[in-house]
C-alpha cells in the first residue's frame, strides 16, 4: 500500500506528544496522587502537559480508521479485507490484554486488565469488518450520530440497577468491575463512543482519493469548522460534556475550566477541539516536506511497533529512577496499579525530568522505527501486517 505522506506525518506528531503522556503518568512526582486537570491543584504547564496528550487517543484511533479505508480500497476485495480487519481486530484486542496490559503494570498475575486504545482499535476493525457494505455516506452519519449523541445517555432517566442500564453503561461509560481473585477490569475506553471516531474516520478515507490541493482546502475548512463549533458549544455550556465550565478566581483558571474537556469517555467538544486540530495538522503537512517533517514521520510509519517499544522504555526507565532514589525491589509495588510505585512514598520526578526523558525518549526510539520500517517495507512476511 503506498503511504501517505500527511497521515504518516501527523501519525507521527501524535506519536511523539503521546510518549509525554505516558512519561508523566508513570514518573511524575505527583501523577499518583494529583490529577494534572484538577483545578484545585493542578498548575497552568501541569495542565497544558496533560492537555495537549488529549490528540494523541482520537487522531490514532480516527487515522486506524482512515488507514482500513485506504487499504480497503488498495485491496478491492471485500471477503480479504473484511477477514483481515476481523483477525487484526481480535489480535489487537488479545496484545491489548497480553503484551500492553503487562508493560502497563509489570504484574505477572493481571490484577487489573484494562480495555485502552489498543484494544478499542480492535474492537472497532471487528465491527468495521461487518461495516465494509455500507456505503461511505452510511458510515458517516452512523459515526456522526454517536459522536454528537453518545452524551444524551448520561442524560437518559433510566432506573439505577435497571438491566438495560446494566447492559448499556459500560458501552459508553468509563467503568471498574471486579472479577474472580481479587481481579478487576476497567473499561478506560467504553466502546461506543470510540466507534464513532473511527467510523467518520473510515468514511473520510475517501477524501484522500482527491487532489492534494483538494484536500489542503478541505481539511482547512473542516478543521476550523470543528474549533469553531467546539467554542460556540462549549461557550453555551449546556451540551457536549458532562463537566460544564465555569468562572475561577483567576482569568487563566476560567480559560483551564473552559478547556477541560472530558475524555473518559470522549465528549462531543472533545472530539470537536481534538479531530479539529488533527485537520489542520494535516492540510499543513500535504504539499509540504521537510527534515523536521520526515523525522517526525518515522514515528508515524510504525504506530504499533512504537507504542509497544516506548511503553516498555518508559517503565524500565521509571524502574531505575526508583532504584537510583534509594528503594530496594522488595518496596517496589506492581499489583494496585501504581507501575510498581510504593504507595504513600513520596517518588518519580519533577515536571522539567519529565520533559527531559520524554525528549530521550522519543530520541532513543528513532534509529529503532527507522530499522523496522525499513525492514516492513522490505520485507512480506505475514506477520508484519500486524504490527
């Protein structure tokens, strides 16, 4: 499948900011404790930090969309593509479980299984695999309808308890529930609103068989449509997210509550600041070539082989930090979902540490991705095709 330039590109942005996010929940002095996004106790920088990691979940699960399009197309061949989506749905969901969830935790045992992004991309080629008849237009509507409407369940006077809400509520809502031994399982990413990024994402595959100038203008337009709309609904403050803004006690504050958006699951304003910026990011990139760019590229070109490798790093690196501040492995706790973190005890490192190992971070990784991109796109073993 030829690659294209902009989605590799703007791929690779989201890529790299994502392994800032990933830096900080794991090694920040305060990530255990503090949520960056609480105005009580959060800091401008603290926030933004976490903020601007908001791209990285829908511009990767939209672009998974957008990619099964693509190849969809390439292929012309409905029963193929329809059994491959299903098998990479059902092996991603699986790595979600196996490989990610004990990077995640370093726990042998999977005290706590959480159903993330990985997963989620899954889960959608599972359903996309059934979809492919449909036509574009279809599509679209379907995955608009449940970004603009998911929120109204919240909303729905359905009895507590009840079976349907039961049923329902771990679809479209953030959720724990504990299983055999001691086990629970998080649905961090209810399904349902999820699809619908990746289903509007899958439909606008087809704007990428336009001129390149054709979809610069197009993607400009749609882009600041989006942060237009996410400013008048934010602003009106009625509907598009559970947590409604409000006045601080300080000007920056009231721009941080306007700002903070809901992710868990994605709101209407959400995803509209969100894919809105991933539409401008990549009008920039079309037509347009640089080293900087084609840097940031290689990331984008190998997203799974990347995100498996960095969570790795990352929990390494935070395991030597906690070896290096003086705590023996005996202390080190892998089993309530602190990475391996002693509860109570004061670790990690500061904000500016952060920066600094999520900048060696990304530079670590980059001779890696150029390697095994290269050895992709050389290579037709069968397995390459999944990660």
């Amino acid at each position: 499948m030829k690659r294209i330039y902009s989605i590799d590109f703007t791929r690779g942005v989201v890529m790299i900011i994502m392994a800032l996010d990933h830096v900080r929940d794991m090694i920040h002095v305060n990530s255990i404790a503090q949520s960056p996004t609480n105005l009580e106790t959060t800091t401008p920088i603290l926030f933004f930090t976490r903020w601007i990691t908001y791209l990285c979940a829908p511009i990767f699960v939209f672009l998974a969309g957008t990619s099964a399009f693509i190849s969809f197309r390439n292929k012309d061949n409905y029963l193929q593509s329809r059994n491959f989506l299903l098998k990479r749905g059902v092996y991603l969901i699986l790595l979600e479980f196996v490989i990610v969830n004990f990077e995640l935790f370093f726990d042998l045992r999977y005290h706590t299984l959480i159903f993330e992004v990985i997963a989620t991309i899954g889960l959608g080629f599972v359903v996309l695999s059934f979809l492919l008849k449909l036509s574009s237009k279809t599509i679209t509507i379907v995955g608009l309808l449940i970004i603009f409407g998911h929120n109204l369940f919240s909303i729905i006077p359905l009895q507590q308890g009840s079976i349907i809400k039961t049923f329902l509520s771990p679809l479209f809502n953030l959720g724990a529930f504990p299983m055999f031994t001691n086990r629970v399982f998080v649905m961090a990413y209810p399904p349902i609103p999820w699809l619908g990024i990746m289903l509007v994402g899958f439909a606008t595959g087809k704007l990428f068989e336009l001129q390149p100038a054709g979809r610069k203008d197009l993607f400009t337009k749609i882009g600041w449509s989006a942060l237009l709309l996410f400013v008048v609904v934010r602003f009106v403050n009625v509907y598009g997210d559970p947590a409604p803004w409000s006045v601080q006690k300080q000007g920056v504050y009231t721009f941080l509550s306007f700002m903070n958006v809901t992710k868990y699951p994605p709101s209407l304003v959400f995803c509209l600041v969100t894919l809105g910026v991933m539409f401008l990011i990549m009008s920039f990139s079309e037509g347009r070539k640089g080293r900087v760019m084609n840097i940031v590229s290689v990331y984008g070109k190998v997203p799974l082989f990347y995100f498996l490798v960095h969570f790795l790093l990352i929990h390494l690196t935070l395991l030597a930090i906690l070896l290096f501040q003086g705590f023996h492995w005996s202390q080190l706790d892998f089993v309530s979902g602190t990475f391996g973190r002693p509860k109570g005890v004061e670790s990690g490192l500061p904000l500016w540490g952060i920066y600094l190992i999520w900048m060696a971070v990304v530079v670590v990784l980059y001779k890696p991705c150029v390697w095994y991109g290269q050895y992709k796109s050389t290579h037709k073993n069968w397995w390459l095709k999944y990660l």
